[in-house]
C-alpha cells in the first residue's frame, strides 16, 4: 500500500491507507504501507520514506514528498519487499505513488480520491494519462471521484466505497464531558474550505449552556481563535490523536461538518455514526454519498451560519429526533465497514495477480 501524503498528519487518504492495511492484516494478508512521516510512523506496518513538504491542493495543503530521496526509498523498498500487488492511493499525485508508477515493480491496483478540479490533470494531462494507463485496475472511492477522474484520464473504474473501521469508534472509551453539558464536536484542517467559520458564527444563534470542541488546526487557527476569544464556549483542543478522535466522538452529542466543497467522500461523517453520535453537515454531493438527509444526518445549506444553528439546535434539544438519527447513523455506518472494503479490495488483488 503506497500512500503519497504523509502518515502522520491527520488525513482522509491516509485514514484510509492505513485503515484497509490493518483490517488486510487481520484477515491473514501481509501488509506494509509506504509513505512519508513527519515523526514516528503510526504504527509497525509502515515503512517511512522521508518528511514531507506542504503543498496547496484542492484549496487544502498536501503534505506531500517529491524529493529525490523520497523516490529513492520508494523505489529501494519496492524491490526489496518483493511485493505481490501494489495498491496507489492517489497514484497520480507527485511523490512515492506517481514513482511506483512509473518503476511498476508489480501488478499495480489504484485508487483515486480526489474529486473536483484538478491542475496536474490539466497542466500535464498527456503525462497522467500514460500514467494511468500503467494501472491495471483503477477504483474511485465515490461518484464524483469517478466523474473527475474519468473526464481528465479516461478508462474503466470500479466504484469502492471508502471504508470506517466500525470497532475503533464502537468500542471506544467516551472522552469525560464535565457538567453534562450538551457538546458538539469539530474535527478538521482549520482552512476555509472546511467552513469552520461557519461553525463559528452559528454559535451566536446557540444558547449559552452549549460546549464546541474544535479539534484539529491550520492556517486560519490564530484568525478563528480571535474571533471567538471571549466565548468560554468555544475549546480549542489542536491537533488529536485517532483515539482522542473517537473518544471524543462517543462523548459528543453533535458531530458537526459545515464544510464549503470540494468533499469526495464522508467518511468523517462515517465515523461520527460508527462512535453513534448524530450528525448535523454541509449538504454536499461527497456527504450525501453516505448521510442520507433526515434520515442519517440533518443536512443544511453550505455557508448558512443560521441553517446550522438551526439544525444543531434540533439535534441538541430534540432527544427523539437525535436517537433516531444514532440508530440509523449506526446501520450505515455498517454497510460501510472496513471489513467489507477489505473484501472487495482482496477480490481486486487476486484478479490481477
């Protein structure tokens, strides 16, 4: 499994990578994931390749690794493991999945995850176009992820729905939430896309026995901490490991996403419903791929700081309307599980090998 953004910065593709790699392990496969890490690797089945280097992409920044001795180590471990099949994640992005690319040590599956526009694709599109043809099977982890890829590349796609480790939020330890307070929870790059400012100014419509946790930062953490300074409601808790994530998610009323655009897939919102926290979002086309409106989540118009303080005061006052939406978040959350992913994945490797 290569993974071209760096292992330890929290990430939906480098969730994914390393979730499908352990529930690939458990089921008997052997495993290694290979991707940059700015620290320690996450765990003992990666293979680090070096620090990586913030890149503006798709209005977010990539921690991405395109330096010479990255690809040297990519190439070096490539050859040296001997590997089976090799899974790209992202196998266009510069880096150690555009190098196993081109190096083609093994029969190589890949999966695209971006969705939107995209500049390498219209920069260089003869260059990624005889690159994906090296691919002997493409997968795009959601419709709109097909559609993009699809109008820039070419080709045939299997669509694979990304996947939610169901156990690591069911069963986690739910973080202590002093007061009983009710509490909403924000996890993501503090950047505009992810429209925590949205977030923020719905607080204004809240009452005042309301706690938000706002996890995760970025470049616009000092603006937004500001703005908000004197609103003892608002916590700022930075950067949170998985399993703060997820602990934090059991203790949470609310699981928030007020994002702009620019989303392929929810699995975030996957996670909220696995941990069955009810889920107030954005009304997007890559969260309506799994939060079906009123039914598994409330969604509200992008860039409505009102909307949202509407619906999040639905779900913090209304104890029926949020059971119903944690029982049928967890379903779902179900028929998106890592295990079934892993099936499908297991199908995709043996057909090529």
């Amino acid at each position: 499994m290569v993974c071209p953004y760096s292992l330890t910065i929290p990430g939906g593709v480098q969730g994914q990578a390393l979730g499908l790699a352990r529930t690939l392990r458990l089921m008997g496969h052997d495993v290694r994931v290979l991707g940059p890490c700015d620290g320690p690797p996450p765990d003992a089945g990666v293979t680090p390749l070096g620090n990586s280097l913030p890149t503006a992409s798709n209005g977010s920044i990539a921690p991405i690794a395109p330096d010479v001795p990255a690809q040297l180590r990519t190439i070096r471990a490539l050859r040296d493991e001997e590997f089976d099949v090799v899974h790209l994640h992202e196998p266009l992005c510069p880096g150690p999945t555009q190098t196993a690319l081109l190096f083609k040590p093994a029969r190589l599956v890949g999966t695209f995850h971006a969705a939107g526009e995209s500049l390498p694709y219209r920069w260089v599109k003869p260059l990624v176009v005889a690159g994906a043809n090296r691919l002997d099977v493409r997968c795009a982890v959601s419709e709109d992820a097909m559609r993009t890829a699809t109008a820039n590349l070419g080709g045939e796609y299997e669509l694979l729905f990304n996947g939610v480790e169901v156990a690591r939020y069911t069963k986690a330890t739910p973080w202590p939430n002093d007061g009983d307070v009710p509490t909403i929870l924000f996890v993501g790059r503090h950047e505009p896309r992810k429209g925590l400012a949205v977030l923020l100014d719905a607080m204004a419509f809240l009452p005042e026995r309301v706690r938000l946790w706002v996890g995760g930062d970025g470049p616009q953490t000092d603006e937004l901490r500001q703005r908000v300074a004197g609103d003892r409601r608002v916590q700022w808790l930075g950067r949170i490991s998985d399993a703060e994530k997820a602990a934090r998610l059991r203790a949470a009323d609310a699981f928030c996403a007020p994002s702009l655009g620019g989303e392929s897939f929810g699995v975030v919102l996957l996670e909220a419903m696995a941990a069955q926290t009810a889920v107030v979002a954005s009304d997007l086309p890559g969260y309506a791929n799994v939060a079906r409106a009123d039914r598994d989540a409330l969604l509200v118009r992008p860039d409505d700081p009102q909307a949202l303080a509407g619906a999040l005061s639905r779900v913090l006052g209304e104890a029926k309307l949020r059971d119903r939406l944690v029982l049928a978040g967890e379903r779902r959350a179900a028929e998106f599980s890592m295990d079934h992913l892993a099936e499908r994945y297991i199908e995709l490797y043996e057909r090529v090998r």
